[in-house]
C-alpha cells in the first residue's frame, strides 16, 4: 500500500506519547525487551541467520512459480509448506477450505477500427470467455462511474473501457472490481480495465472482478496504460473504436484447498496467540514472489527464527499462510466461520501484504490503549528505524476480516513503495525483492511478535 511518510508523521503526532498513558509498570516492562530485541536483530542482520528468509523465498519461488487458487500447483506448494514446518520441530495442521478454480486459458485482443493493433490484455477472475469465434464490438470509454452513468444510452451491445487516472490502489481498484458489473448492467457485452498500477512498461495487471447474483457476467480484461491511452484518444478524437476480443476464460468446479498453521507453542500460555501471517495462493501471471511469497515467508521465518534462537513465549506465536485470498480472502473468511470463540485470544494479528521495503513501523488499527502499547514497543527498534506506528481504521488484507473480532490488527508500515509497478503482472518475480531489506523486515516483526506473545498482559481488543 502507499502510505507516506508526512502522514504517518502527522498521524504519530495526533495519537503520539502526549496522548498516551501506559502504566509505569508496563513502560518499564517493555524497556526491559531492549536487549532481546537487539539479539532478535542482529541475529537476522549480522548474524548466521543473515540472509536466509532471501534464500529459502528463492527456492520456493523457483520450485513453484505462481499458484493460482484452485489448481495442483497451489496445493503441492502448501504441502511442501507443510512438511518442512514439520521437520522444524513446530505445531502444523492445514484448515481444508473450499475455493473458486478459474481457467484463464488463451485470450487475445485488437483493435480493429479505426486501424490494427494488437492489445496487450489479461483476463479478470472470475470473468467468462467470449465466444468460441470471438467478440468483436465499438468502444465507449469512460474515465468514471458517473461518466458511465451519463452514457447509459451509448452503452448497450458496445465494449466499456474504464480509463481513469491512478490515485491510491484503495479508490483506483474499485473500477477493476465493479466496473465490469456496472457496464454489464447497462447492457454492455464486454469490458476493459486501465491496469491497475501509476506505471508501465507496457505490461497489464491483471486482478478481480465480481459479479453479484443479478449481473449478467461478461469478458473483461486488463489493458496496459498504454494502449488504455490509446483508444481513449482515438474515442474521444470522434473516430470509431471497435476491438476484438478472444478469451477462454471459464469457471471449474470449487476444488478443495488448506490454510496451513504452524503454531510455535508458547511456554505458560499456549492457548492465547499472537498470530502473523500472509497469503499462500497468487495470480498465474508472474511468480507470486512479492505478492505474497515474501508475506508468507515473513510470516513462516518469524516462527523459524524464534525456534532457531530457542526464544520461547509465554503465548503461542501462529504463523497463517492463508489460501484464496486473490478470490477475495477466501481462506481468511473461512478461518473466521470455523473459530468462533477463538479470537478474544489473540492478543494481535499481523499480516505483510505489500512486498518487502524499508520498514518505517506500523500501521495499526486497534484500540487507543492498545495503540499506546504498541508506540513503547515500537522504540525498542531504532537500530531498525522502525519506530513509527501509524494508527489506521484497518490493517492487512486478509487478517481485516478479524476487524469485526475487536483484535488489534496491525502490518509493516512503508513510506511510497513501488509495488504497484509489479502487482498481479509479469514482472512479480524475485528480482523486485532484496535480501537486506527483507532481513530488516523480519528483524523488526520477529521481534515486536515475540514481544507481544510473551509480554505480562494480553493486547487490548477493542476499535
């Protein structure tokens, strides 16, 4: 996500130490980590551990490639997951859940009028394919829901490309994931998306979609900026734009996938946790290395570096690798339903899903009590400059369904990252990763995990 730095730094002025009142007792308490989290670091930073999070990311990333939801590559991915937590000595069980399988299978684009030009597209999940011969079709284009709206008329038996300008991945996705339905509710037969990403090498994003119970599904895919500007120009220079499109794309039967836990048990108070995680499953396009390789393997090597240190908690450290969640946190939602009852446990949930960068902080959404805490256990890594904990409405993708649990949720916070120059494309592969800063990272959530999991209270729940 793009947080930047002046808005963390305003918002640790608004909810800093002037507004804060944690007893005597537990600042003291908390201080008394310092030398812990100096080992933790250097550990990961200067010491045998130094690079490994890299290098183990590496191999699997090189074994597996991506692991779309739904498919044999996903499922081998998590055994293998499975078996060597085993072999670490730690707790593991997979949690089954039933997931969508999606097949993008070929799919090709052009334009045809006003001259040839082949698109560069990706197909959105779930969307259908076209037609065995086709679908061929004028464009209107629109840069905004209201646009759309104002051209409901021009709409029918016509092709919608969404053409807007990129502002932040929350308000920028949602035409990516609505704007199909919209479109299709206005009779259109197929739709286009502006990749979602503030640059491009003329690479699409591809991503999903949704369509409720009501809406007709149509073909919609991903088009580069590029050729996004394109047909935008040739649309609004009054010239006829139509586009072929060749997708065979279709939906297969729910297939049975896992959320796989690997519990590293706490000492005194094993059946409380604080749980980190990060999503298994990717797209089928790239390698799914910093979406979410990175996040999972944060969330595995916390577990794996407190075990090799022989750290031991007084609670339960659980790391999650969660299963569905480029299908909209289907594991996640799943953890939900089946462990009711579990969550007044968890003292915190973290979850890396943003690639690896500088770590700054936090961000945080929780209680103000709980924020408190968090600020103290935050200076404990200056050595990191991680210090700042930024207090948000929410936290993470998959772990937000756990908001309405009242458990304080919380991720690494970084200043303005690049990420979206490689999310859900071709270019998400190892080469956006480096292995210091992915040290840094683990460094810093090892170390404020351990913490929270062995600290005298239980986190505070609560908004």
């Amino acid at each position: 996500m793009f947080k930047i730095l002046l808005c963390a730094f305003l918002v640790s002025l608004t909810y800093g130490d002037d507004t804060c009142s944690v007893p005597t007792y537990l600042q003291q308490e908390i201080k008394q980590y310092q030398g812990l989290a100096n080992k933790i670091v250097d550990a990961v930073i200067n010491g045998d551990y130094k690079g490994y999070y890299y290098n183990d990311l590496e191999l699997f990333i090189d074994t597996y490639g991506s692991r779309l939801t739904g498919t044999k590559n996903l499922e081998k991915s998590i055994d293998y997951i499975a078996n060597k937590s085993t072999i670490q000595g730690l707790r593991v069980r997979m949690d089954p859940v039933l997931v969508p399988q999606w097949i993008r299978g070929d799919e090709q684009g052009f334009m045809v009028s006003p001259r040839m030009h082949k698109l560069k597209i990706l197909g959105l999940g779930p969307t259908p394919g076209t037609e065995t011969t086709g679908l061929m079709a004028d464009v209107v284009v629109v840069s905004s829901f209201d646009e759309l709206n104002s051209k409901a008329s021009e709409v029918p038996g016509k092709i919608v490309l969404f053409n807007y300008e990129f502002t932040d991945y929350e308000s920028t996705v949602q035409y990516r994931v609505k704007g199909p339905a919209a479109a299709s509710k206005l009779g259109a037969v197929g739709a286009l998306v502006r990749s979602v990403t503030p640059f491009s090498i003329g690479s699409p994003h591809t991503g999903g979609t949704e369509f409720g119970d009501e809406d007709k599904p149509i073909p919609a895919a991903a088009v580069t900026l590029e050729d996004a500007d394109l047909l935008s120009r040739l649309y609004l220079s009054g010239q006829k734009v139509t586009v072929y499109l060749k997708m065979h794309a279709h939906q297969g039967t729910d297939q049975r996938s896992r959320n796989v836990v690997v519990d590293y048990l706490g000492e005194t108070l094993p059946n409380q946790y604080m749980t980190v995680s990060g999503h298994i499953d990717s797209w089928d396009i790239g390698q799914g290395a910093l979406d979410d390789g990175v996040g999972a393997f944060l969330a595995l090597h916390t577990v794996y570096l407190l075990n090799t240190l022989s750290l031991k908690p007084k609670r339960t450290i659980r790391a999650i690798l969660w299963t569905g969640e480029e299908f909209g946190f289907v594991g996640a939602k799943s953890y939900l339903n089946d462990h009711k009852g579990e969550f007044e446990n968890w003292t915190a949930a973290l979850e890396a899903d943003a690639g690896s960068y500088n770590p700054l902080g936090l961000n945080f959404a929780g209680s103000q009590d709980a924020y408190c805490i968090m600020v103290e256990i935050a200076k404990l890594f200056t050595q990191l400059n991680s210090t700042t904990v930024m207090k948000t409405s929410s936290a993470g993708s998959d772990i937000s369904v756990f908001k309405s649990q009242n458990v304080p949720l919380m991720e690494p916070m970084y200043a303005e990252t690049p990420y979206y120059w490689f999310h859900h494309s071709d270019g998400d592969s190892m080469r956006t990763l480096n292995s210091d800063i992915m040290d840094k990272n683990l460094a810093f959530v090892a170390g404020v995990s351990y913490i929270l999991a062995d600290l005298s209270v239980q986190l505070p729940n609560g908004k």
